[in-house]
C-alpha cells in the first residue's frame, strides 16, 4: 500500500466549537479519501483539506446504488488523551458490508492508521464534555461513469469527521417508540445485515410517519412473518424480563451492532442471563400485560443507550418506569460512557489510542 500523502490546510484562528453542537452539522477541516480501480487496487491515499466531491452524472452511486458506510466515535479521555471507540470492529463491518454489495474490502491495519492520522490532525475539534464526541463516518460508494446495471469498477472511499455533542443535552430521558408493521425495512438473506445506505432510504417514510403521531423512532418486525421483533431504525433493541435479557438473534436481516456486542459482554460479566433469540410482539405484550416485563432499551453509535419510555403496538400502548430511565439502561449508559472517557479501566482494549503527529503544511 501507497504511503498516505498529507496535504493540510493551515489554521490561523482557533477552533471555537458553538455549546449546542447538534449531530452532523459541523465538519473539521479534512478527510481522508483514497481510490480503487481495477488495475491499480486501492492506491493514492490521501488527507487533504476538506471539498465538494467531483461527480459525473452517470456515477454509478447515483443510479444504484452502490454504497456502504459506518459510524464510530473518538473521545478526548479525563487525561486528556485522544481515543476512538472500538475501529477494528467497525472496519471489518465495513469489510463485510463491501462484501455483500459486490465492492473491495479494505486492509483493516491500513484503513486504521489512516483513521488515526486524520483524527490526529483534527484533534482541536474533538469537544472535551462528557457526552460530546468526535463522529467519523467512513463511507464508500461505485465511481464509474457508466449506466448499466453491475457493480462499480472503481470505488472511492472517504473519511468524514463531525464534532457532536451529547445525544441527551438535557439529562438521560427516555424515548418513544412506535412498531410499525405496515411497511418492512430488511428481510433475512436481504440487506438488513450490511450499513448500506438502502437500508436508510427504505426506513424514511415510516420514521416520518411516526415522528408525526410523536414517536422518536420506528421498531421494525421481521419482514416475513411480521411477528418478530428486529431492530429501531438507528439501534439495536433489547428486552429485559424478570428473569432475562434479550435481544434479537443475528439472523441476516439486522446489522450486527458494535455497541450492541459490547453491551452483551458487559451484562455477560455482570452475571446477568443474556440471551440472543427470536422475540415476538405477542410476547412482549403478554409479558406486559402478567407483569413480568421490566423495560426496553437501544443500544447504537449515537446515544449509546437509549431507554424505551413508551412502546406502541397497533391500538396497544405500553409504559414503563413512569416515564423515568430504567435502572440497567442507566448504568449501561454510565459504564459505557465512563470507558470512553477512561474515568473506568479499559478492560477490555476497547479503546484505540491517538497520537498527535506533526506534519508538513503544503
């Protein structure tokens, strides 16, 4: 692999990052893009100031769709130290998405590193508050100039990075969830497993549609039956009865969660009963109603834990813990977050360190 070329923009005033930050609204001063051809392989890597993407109107992504992306996270720690949550996961996600939309897979180590030296070098746009993050989002897509329906030639892969503050500015709160069965997001031997912008696009109308009635997300049934719970369209669910906690098996049709696999591990080491299985509505209800359902929550990139207030099913509505956080939710959230910041040992090597490099200005 081709060394990374640097062409950095020099900064001559300092970055001051407004107090709401929001999601996805604020960019840092570069990324990094690198390409892929046929003959050459993935060569010419770069970080370079931030711009608009050059795009023929013929560009494969555009008409098919072909693209894939993730979503990760980097933290300043309570020593000041520069770390990224889990990449090697994310990477090899990303590998297994480019598999199944027919693209080239990236070489993990490289793709790291790389990762890496662009946060380095946008470090000053790291915010420092508890809850407050530097997002990346690699994503990758076809470049070919050509109509016709077949996978890309060439491809282009990007990292982007955006400072984003805290999912709950205002306190850990619940959320308001609505189960829709009037439209389907993935079926098994589908997509549903791959971050592939289809997935995204084939959620939207039903998001809006609840955001209308009030809900704060979708949770999505099994696309066959319509009897299984899946997935919210930006986490993965868990259910918490007296005696379990479970979420939904890895069956091809839902993505294969990073935060969802480490909560797993951490409840595991908790001694709690955790279990990954086939969950009906029918029964999610009828635990309900016997009393014997404890709560709900979502685990994912962004707000890392969400608790589930609320929970609507046709003409059934169902509340819990009088509007308030569940008490596992919360401290999923607090040993989640407390690790990222490192107020908690890293047990587990989750955390990728961040060494500031210097670098010539071009």
């Amino acid at each position: 692999m081709e060394q990374i070329k640097y062409i950095i923009k020099e900064r001559t005033e300092k970055i001051v990052l407004p107090k709401t930050l929001g999601f996805g609204q604020i960019f840092t001063d570069h990324i990094f893009e690198m390409d892929y051809t046929k003959d050459k392989g993935w060569h010419n890597p770069t970080i370079k100031p931030l711009e608009n993407l050059q795009m023929h109107p013929a560009m494969s992504v555009i008409h098919y769709g072909q693209s894939i992306f993730e979503g990760l996270k980097a933290f300043k720690t309570i020593n000041d130290e520069i770390v990224i949550f889990r990449p090697d996961v994310h990477i090899q996600r990303l590998n297994n998405s480019a598999r199944r939309i027919c693209m080239p897979e990236v070489d993990v180590d490289f793709a790291l590193e790389a990762l890496k030296e662009l946060v380095a070098i946008d470090s000053d746009w790291i915010p420092a508050n508890r809850g407050e993050a530097l997002y990346i989002r690699p994503f990758m897509f076809g470049t070919d100039p050509a109509l016709g329906v077949r996978p890309s030639f060439d491809y282009k892969l990007v990292f982007l990075l955006s400072p984003v503050g805290a999912y709950y500015p205002e306190g850990f709160k619940p959320v308001k969830i609505l189960i829709q069965d009037d439209y389907v997001r993935a079926v098994r031997k589908g997509l549903g497993e791959c971050k592939t912008s289809a997935n995204y696009a084939a959620s939207l109308l039903a998001a809006q549609e609840a955001s209308k009635k009030g809900y704060t997300q979708v949770l999505w049934l099994d696309g066959v039956e319509q009897k299984y719970l899946e997935e919210v369209g930006t986490m993965n669910i868990f259910v918490q009865f007296k005696d379990e906690i479970t979420t939904p098996k890895l069956s091809g049709s839902i993505l294969p969660g990073v935060t969802r696999r480490s909560v797993i591990q951490i409840l595991k080491e908790w001694g709690m009963n955790v279990t990954e299985r086939a969950i009906s509505i029918d029964e999610v209800i009828s635990a309900y109603d016997k009393g014997s359902l404890v709560g709900l929550f979502g685990t994912g990139t962004a707000a890392i834990i969400s608790s589930i207030g609320w929970l609507t099913y046709k003409n059934k509505n169902m509340a819990f813990n009088n509007g308030q956080p569940g008490e596992l939710d919360l401290k999923l959230f607090n040993e989640l977050t407390s690790i990222h910041r490192r107020e908690k040992e890293d047990t587990h090597n989750w955390l990728f360190k961040v060494e500031k490099k210097a670098v010539e200005v071009e």
